[in-house]
C-alpha cells in the first residue's frame, strides 16, 4: 500500500485550442514539475460539464494526477471551454459560472429535484471547507469561548416557553 501520493497537482487550467485540460503537477518519485495535457474530446457547447468532469476524474489513465484536483475545478474549467465553444468571452463564462455557483439565501431548496440538490450541496462542502479553520493553520485557536451581550432586550419565542402540551 501507498502512504503517501506520488504526484502532487499544483496548477489545472484550460487550453482552447486543442481542447485540453492542463495540469502541472509535481513528481514525487523523481523530485520534478511536470505539465500533463488531457485532450478533450466528444464535448460541445451542449454538453454536461459535470459528467465531463467526472469522466475525466475516474479515467484510468488521469486518476492519480488528478487525486488533488477538486471535481468542482474540473467543472469550471469544463464550463469555461462550453461557454468559449458557444462564443462567449472568458469573462462571460466566468461570470455566468460564478451565477451558477452561488448560493441563493432565498432559495426553497425543497422544490429541487435530486441533482440540483446534490450540486447546491457540493458548493456548501466546499465553501465549508475553504473557510474551516485547520490544526495547522497559523490563526488556528483551539476552544474559542465567545460572550454575547446580555444588555440587549432578549427576544422570546412561542416554542421558548414551557409547557406541558403533547404535540
């Protein structure tokens, strides 16, 4: 069994011409920065970036390099070559992915069906990660105790009080 991974990414980009994901990443076993370049092939302006990604997340020949590759990235990147296959600038594509992946606060996410349920949760997994504070991060503080203000007015609630009612 491996303990540790062989390659490590470090950059993953795009190029549109060939289309191609792009990934530098380091070789461990022989102390060196590599670029691996994946074609990308059978894809439109119509096709499913998420399946995209995953398909090239679980290829055989690209898994290990891309072990540090968010399937997030990979959907990015993908949705930025169908945005470029269907005309739009770069910075459309990035400003419509950004759309795509922001969470609306107002949003009833009861009415969605199962897969934009699961992507809705994907961008809440990552955004928890990014801000999560780690053992090893320099303003890491273990055990944070907080005092709220007691001076305010406390508001009540009706299921704040007490009762004795069978529900």
């Amino acid at each position: 069994t491996r303990t540790t991974m062989a390659f490590t990414a470090q950059k993953c980009g795009i190029c549109f011409q060939p289309p191609s994901i792009v990934l530098i990443y380091k070789d461990h076993s022989q102390d060196k920065t590599r670029r691996r370049v994946m074609p990308v092939r059978n894809f439109s302006r119509f096709s499913d970036c998420s399946v995209a990604a995953e398909q090239l997340k679980n290829n055989p020949r690209h898994k290990v390099y891309l072990e540090g590759v968010s399937l997030r990235q990979l959907q990015k990147l993908y949705s930025l070559l169908r945005g470029h296959l269907g005309g739009e600038s770069l910075a459309e594509s990035l400003e419509k992915f950004q759309q795509e992946q922001t969470i609306d606060l107002e949003e009833d996410m009861n009415k969605l069906d199962d897969k934009e349920l699961a992507k809705r949760k994907s961008i809440m997994d990552e955004l928890f990660e990014k801000n999560r504070k780690k053992k090893d991060d320099p303003d890491f503080v273990y055990d944070i105790e907080v005092e709220f203000p007691q001076d305010e007015q406390l508001e009540s609630c009706g299921w704040d009080v007490e009762s004795d009612e069978e529900i």
